[in-house]
C-alpha cells in the first residue's frame, strides 16, 4: 500500500463536537493512517471528506459486553448463524439501507476496496432459511477493531453480530473495540466512553501489535 499522502492534524485540534479536518481522500492508505492516528471520516449533509476524533470516545470493554437474559436465551436457541468476512458488501449495503445514512456510494466502495486489502471485516448474522438477517462491519489495525456500523432485519441479530464479533476479537488478540461515540443501544450492550488522551494511548500501543482477524 503507498504511504498516506496526507497529514492529519494533531487530534487534541478538534472541535468540541469532536471535528477535526476536512478534504483529502479515501484511499486505502488515508483511512489506515487516520486509524492509526485515532481518527474517521463521518460525511455529514452534503461535506463527505470529514474527519473527526470525539472527545470522549466509546469503546466497547472485551470483558465487559453486557447480554441480557433475552438475549442469551435467542443465542441459545440458535436460530442464527453467525460468519467473518462471508458477504462484507451486502453488510454495508444493509448498514447503509435506511432513510437517514451518512454511507454514501463513495464511502461504500471505498471500504469494499478496504476489505479486499484486508483491512475492513464483516461479521453477518444468517437466519435460518439463509438471508441475512443483520450484522456489522469495521476496520482491524493491528490490535485495534473500529466498529463502523451495524444492521438488523430480524429481532437482535445485530446484537448476535457485536457477540459474534467480541467472542472472535477476544480469541485473535484485539485489545481495543472502539466504537467511536456513545448511543444508548450502545451503552446497553456495554460501551462506555473515556477520555480522547487515554484511547490515543491505547491506540498507539494496539496498533503496533501483530493480529490477524482473519485468515
């Protein structure tokens, strides 16, 4: 991959609403450098090339996703089938399939051309007469997973998708599950937020690890 032809700026620049830069492109290398760097793009109305670091910032603890009795016992029955990286362009096709989206067809492409590098993973959640009944999907740096989004067409099989994902991370050595800002389906499966100087702390460190999420 060629080196980033950008700088992004120090993350501690970033506007309360956590904004820090906006232009440059989407190629491969700019999205792995800001990754690195604690960053991703968020397109918002008609600017797509915008590029921001929240403070705070989510993450979703590997040892502290919260499973409800409800939905330990739909993971019991086994209604669902859960894959990594088996349909990573129909996962973003259905993240982005609603009225309201921030995935436009630029960010799509962008991030299917991520993941035949290697870089973005899909987990899908199958129902059992074989559609797709939900999942999610995100970019893997070393021991860094940024979750991008996640979608469902069945009752909980986005949530199945976050099991499938942190029971997967937790067995390959991912340290860190960031999930960028804080929603209250988030904090209900677990997520919590620290301080942008700790994440950067953690991020550093994670992305220099050696962790292949998938074969």
């Amino acid at each position: 991959m060629a080196p980033c032809r950008f700088e992004f700026p120090d993350p501690a620049r970033a506007d309360p609403e956590g904004l820090l830069a906006e232009g440059g492109d989407l190629e491969p290398s700019t999205l792995i450098a800001a990754y690195r760097a604690g960053i991703f793009p968020w397109p918002y109305e008609d600017q797509e090339l915008l590029w921001w670091s929240p403070d705070p910032r989510a993450i979703l603890p590997l040892d502290g996703l919260h499973v409800s009795r409800s939905l330990a016992r739909r993971l019991r029955q086994g209604r669902f089938r859960v894959t990594l990286n088996a349909a990573f362009a129909d996962v973003i096709a259905g993240c982005a399939d609603r009225e309201d989206t921030w995935i436009t067809p630029t960010l799509r492409a962008a991030y299917v051309r991520l993941h035949r590098l290697g870089w973005a993973h899909s987990v899908e959640v199958w129902a059992a007469d074989g559609t797709l009944a939900g999942g999610l999907y995100g970019v893997a740096v070393g021991a860094l997973f940024s979750a991008e989004s996640m979608f469902h067409r069945a009752r909980d099989a986005s949530k199945v998708a976050l099991v499938g994902l942190v029971a997967h991370a937790r067995r390959v050595g991912v340290t860190v599950l960031d999930v960028q800002v804080p929603s209250p389906h988030l904090t209900s499966l677990g997520a919590s937020t620290i301080p942008r100087r700790d994440y950067l702390a953690r991020v550093r460190e994670a992305v220099t690890r050696a962790v292949r999420v998938a074969p």
